[in-house]
C-alpha cells in the first residue's frame, strides 16, 4: 500500500502545506499525495497544478484516510475526533503557549508532530519552520517600515540636495532579526541592533550593524538557543538604552521574545512622543505581548504621528514563496521520518523526541 500523504486546505491562511514544486522534488518511494481541493489557490497554485503522484480530494477524505495529514494550522476542535486513527498529523500547535493543546490531544488515538517543536539544531535546520517563516517576517517588516516612511532609506546624493540614510533600531536578533538587519543594510540604512544573548554579537556585527550590549544579561546556554526571561532591573536599564536610540530612530522593529512568555516591553509608552514624527515601529513579537507598550496586536495605530503596526504572521503575506519554504520544511522532515516509503518513526531520534508531541 503506497503511503498517503494529505494536505488540508488552511482555513484562516493563504499558505498551504505542501507545493506543486515541492512534490515534484520529492524522493519519497511511491508516496501519494492527495490535496484538499483549493488547497493552494491562494498561493498561487491551483488544483491543475498538483499533478501525479498528486490528486485533489475532498477534505473528510484526507482526514478519514491518509496516513499523514499536513497542515500549516491545526484541524479544528470539532475535526481532532474524526481523523484516522493510525494517522500522523504533522500541523503547528504551539504547545508552550497554548496549555490546552497537551489535554485537546492526550484521548486522540493518532500521532501527532508539531513543526514549532523541531530542534534548533544544525541537523534539523532544513526541517525549521519557525526559522524559515521568521526569515520572511524579518524581511517584510523592513519592506513594509520602509513603505511607511516619509523618508528614504538610503542616502541620497542628489541636485535636489543630499538626504541622510535612514537610522533603524532593530530589538531582538534572532532569526527575524537578523534578516531585518540584513535588508535594512541592503536598502541603505545605518543599523544598531540589541540582544541579550552573547552569541548575537558577532552576527550583528558580520552584517555590518552595531551592536548595544546592555552588560549584565542572562544567558543559559541550555534554553535551546532561545533566550531566558531577564531581571526587572536588567530590562529597566535596557528600555533606558532603547529610548535614547529610539529618539534618533527612523524605524524600529521588534521582534524579542521570550519562549513560552510574554515578550518583554521595551518601548515604553512614554518614548513615543520622543521619537520623530513619521517614525514607523513595526512589533513582530505583538502576538506574546509586543515590544512596544503601544501595540496593538493585528493593528496598525498612529501615534503622536508615530505609526505602530503589531503583526506577528507578516510571512502570510508572502503566501507564495512562505508555502514553498513551508513545504520544503516539512518534506525534509518526511524524508527524515520515513523509510522504504513506510513511516519509520525512531523515537530515540533527537528531532522526533523534540517534536513529536503525541505518541
Ligand atoms: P525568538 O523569536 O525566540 O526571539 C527573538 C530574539 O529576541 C532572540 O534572539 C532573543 O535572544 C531575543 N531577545 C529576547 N529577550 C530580549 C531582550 N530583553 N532584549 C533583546 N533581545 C531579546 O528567537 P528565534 O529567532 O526563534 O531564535 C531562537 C534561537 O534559536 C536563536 O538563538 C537562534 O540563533 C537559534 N537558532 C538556531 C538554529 C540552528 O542552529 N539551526 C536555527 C534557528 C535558530
């Protein structure tokens, strides 16, 4: 029996799971893939495009049926009790924000991986949706600040006079914020950067921006890579730093989180009207919280003619290549996962154990 593979059609996204491309790519022995109808029409691939070994089907056949069932969100609540029971569900369930994932799954009799629990680790990179999604949410922040400012981003020598590159303060240098800081330094702009892990400075710097260190951070080199909640003390003589940059800032991108908390404020409401007016900060960690006091998460609001924009899904508006990266993800994931076209789950395998979240 060939290994069915469905992808169900998102029901609040443009993305979807798995590309036409990235089918065709696979080396997955004799694999079917079977695609809820209109799964890709809002990234740009319609059912025409999924071609042998793909087929378009209807979505209570993916769930009643296949074998694995890939999604970019999880089913709905009323869906997790008709899904087949020998099946995998790959999907992004965000357990360390959400405590009632673990109690919504325990009764189901199938598997299930969450991609936002793969590894931070060199082996498992190619299987990273958090860091591909991240990436283009980093880019897109820089585009979208860069079309809301009143002013360049470059410098401008010109007959009409000569304008200054644009100052951008980015908060948080992780993945997102290292792709912020490159596209900002591909536009033009003069870019300073905060982290509070040690291993960000060098790779602020190796992008040409510079680095504020704020002495006196935690760092725990077994959080995964990800940083750990800091003293109120340290962040009390961060926002500090932050409001004397962010009065000579253009723009500001945020994108500093903490896993599994709320994201640390940074901004406070009082730094607003500091900063010059057309200034634009755009908050990527609005959905814990927000960097800036102001955010409001899914908004844009002017302030003191300050435009805050709080959007942490900036990637869903790239659906086309945000689904190939997507699918890319999670087809190296299947190759890792399978054998012989046959599920081969090795639970002893450190990128199973970090991201199967039902066995
Ligand atoms: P994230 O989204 O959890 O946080 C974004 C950034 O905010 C992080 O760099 C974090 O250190 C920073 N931050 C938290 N509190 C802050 C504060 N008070 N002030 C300033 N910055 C603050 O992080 P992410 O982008 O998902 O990356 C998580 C980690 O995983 C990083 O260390 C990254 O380098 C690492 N990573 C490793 C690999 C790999 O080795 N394959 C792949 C991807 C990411």
């Amino acid at each position: 029996m060939p290994l069915i593979i469905g992808i169900l059609k998102e029901r609040e996204d443009k993305r979807v799971a798995i590309t036409p491309d990235n089918i065709k790519r696979s080396k997955l022995k004799d694999a079917e893939w079977w695609i809820e109808s209109g799964a890709g029409a809002e990234s740009g691939f319609n059912n025409g495009m999924y071609v042998a070994p793909a087929k378009i089907v209807s979505r209570s056949e993916i769930l009643q049926q296949a074998n694995i069932i890939a999604s970019i969100f999880p089913p709905a609540d009323d869906e997790l009790g008709s899904i087949n029971k020998d099946a995998l569900l790959i999907s992004q369930f965000r357990p360390y924000q959400d405590e009632s994932v673990q109690k919504k799954l325990a009764d189901q009799p199938y598997k299930v991986i969450s991609m936002d629990m793969i590894p931070r680790t060199t082996l498992a990179q190619a299987m990273d949706v958090l860091s591909s999604m991240a990436s283009i949410s980093g880019y897109r922040a820089v585009i979208l600040a860069a079309q809301q400012l009143p002013r360049h981003f470059p410098m401008m020598i010109t007959s009409a006079g000569s304008i200054r590159p644009a100052k951008v303060l980015v908060i948080g240098a992780g993945v997102a914020g290292l792709q912020a800081i490159a596209t900002s330094r591909k536009l033009g702009a003069i870019v300073e950067a905060f982290d509070v892990r040690a291993a960000a400075k060098e790779e602020v710097q190796s992008l040409g921006a510079k680095f504020v260190e704020v002495e006196g951070a935690k760092d725990d080199k077994g959080a995964g890579g990800y940083a750990v909640q800091q003293s109120e003390e340290y962040l009390a003589r961060q926002r500090a730093e932050v409001q004397a940059r962010a009065m000579k800032s253009d723009v500001i991108i945020c994108t500093a989180q903490v896993r599994g908390r709320k994201a640390p404020i940074l901004i406070e409401a009082d730094t607003i009207p500091q900063m010059r007016h057309g200034s634009v900060i755009i908050d990527l960690a609005a959905s814990t919280g927000g960097n800036c006091a102001l955010t409001e998460n899914g908004k844009t609001i002017v302030r003191n003619g300050i435009t805050i924009i709080g959007d942490s899904s900036l990637e869903t508006g790239m659906p086309e290549d945000a689904s190939q990266m997507y699918g890319n993800n999670v087809l190296n994931l299947l190759t890792h996962i399978t054998k012989d076209g046959e599920l081969n789950l090795r639970m002893e395998d450190e990128i199973v154990k970090g991201c199967l979240i039902k066995s």
